[in-house]
C-alpha cells in the first residue's frame, strides 16, 4: 500500500488555521498557516532553538517513533 508523502499531525483553528504537516518520507515538519480573511498562506519548516530543521523520527519498525504516521487512512 502506498503512503500519503506529507500528514498533517496537528490543527488549530477555524478562520486562521494553522497545521504542522511532516513528510513521510524525510521527516521534516512544517508549519501551514492560513487565513480566510484574507485568503493568504504561507508553509515554513520548523526550526529547533539552533535554527536546525525539526524532523521527526520515521522508523517504520518502531510506531511510537513513527507516531504511526504511515498507518493512518
């Protein structure tokens, strides 16, 4: 079965919505921030406290690392 490239792990909001999406495939998080007041959005990675890119562990053979991304429909 193939999987979704990119999971959206956490939503807030209504009007301005904002979502944090990680690839499945590398891991990396982004942010997702949209408004619809304005029509506007815009994605950016997310950075740790070092300005490094946040990237969440994809061990298949583990679904708490994982967070059982790749299991979801």
């Amino acid at each position: 079965m193939a999987h979704e490239r990119f999971v959206e792990t956490y939503s807030q909001g209504v009007t301005n919505v904002r979502k944090i999406i990680i690839d499945t495939l590398t891991g990396v998080n982004y942010l997702l921030l949209s408004s619809n007041m304005t029509g506007g959005c815009g994605v950016s990675i997310l950075v740790d406290a070092d300005g490094k890119p946040i990237v969440t562990p994809l061990d298949e053979n583990d679904p708490v690392a994982l967070g059982q991304l790749l299991d979801r429909d």
